[in-house]
C-alpha cells in the first residue's frame, strides 16, 4: 500500500501519555485489540496534507513550536464518532487548541469540521459497543498537557518529524 495523507499531530506530556495508554490496557486486558495504528503517540489529530506539502509541513511545524509554549487541556469525556466504529477520549476546546488548530491550517479545506479527540480504539461498531464499559471503569476526567508537534505519512505509518512546543 503507498503512502495517501499526510498527518500533523499534538502530543499529550508523559503523564497524560501514561493515563491513555492504561486505558488502552485495560481494554487490551479485557481482550480488546482494534484496528488503529499502532506505535504512535496520543494525539490529537490537528490537520492533513497531500504527499506533495512534507517540506512544507515540517517547516510550518517549525515555525508553530516557536510561537507556541506547552498548554493545558481538559479531557472531559469519551465518545463515538457517527457509525459506531471509533471510541474516543475528548478534550474540551479552548483557546489554545483552537489557536493551535489554525496554525496548523496549510489553505486545505477540510471535508468536515473538526472535532479534536484522542483515539482509543477502532473497530467494528459491535465491538466498540462491548469495550465501552470496559473504558467507563477506569476513565476518569483530567487535564493534560499538549507538548509537541508530531508529522507522520500514512499508509505504511512513516514518522517524519517531532517538534516540542517552546514559545
């Protein structure tokens, strides 16, 4: 399969990094595996390219981790999105992320509005109805914190930079 998208990504600090992942385990443990792309940091998704703007993203990447220092960011709630087939963790916007988002804008319009969210799983709607309760026993509403910019090319998943916030 060739690479189609480019993706550029706000990592969660450690800590949060930590909470997620046990999240993850415990559904991991339950017998849950899903479908998402494994070995990358949690994120949240802020904007995506065609192949063609990688010089280009890394350099707005850039320019985004010098204006920008690291901020905090509430993460309220879990969710699904329509069909069924991706559990999320939600974090609140707020000034900061939705400055954040703009940043990352290259002229591209998105063919749907954003919803800032950090995967937990993807599978069939059958199956994420099942791991639900599994993620309500140990979620718990806390507040992260956005520390770097990740860019990767999917599919193969090829990271291609990461950038901690320092403005």
């Amino acid at each position: 399969m060739a690479e189609e998208i480019l993706v550029l990504m706000a990592e969660w600090d450690d800590e949060t990094q930590r909470i997620l992942s046990g999240w993850y385990d415990d559904l991991t443990l339950a017998g849950f595996a899903g479908k998402q792309t494994m070995g990358l940091p949690h994120h949240i998704s802020m904007s995506s390219y065609t192949l063609d703007k990688e010089v280009e993203a890394v350099e707005l990447m850039k320019n985004i981790a010098d204006r920008f220092a690291p901020f905090e960011v509430h993460i309220s709630h879990i969710g699904m999105f329509a069909g069924g087939s991706i559990l999320f963790a939600g974090p609140e916007r707020n000034p900061d992320l939705d400055r954040l988002h703009e940043a990352c804008d290259l002229g591209v319009v998105q063919e749907h509005p954003w919803t800032p969210h950090t995967t937990i799983l993807i599978d069939e709607p059958d199956v994420i109805h099942r791991a639900l309760p599994v993620v309500v026993k140990s979620f718990h509403p806390l507040v992260g914190k956005i520390t770097k910019l990740h860019l990767c090319a999917f599919w193969p998943t090829r990271e291609i930079a990461t950038i901690d916030l320092k403005g």
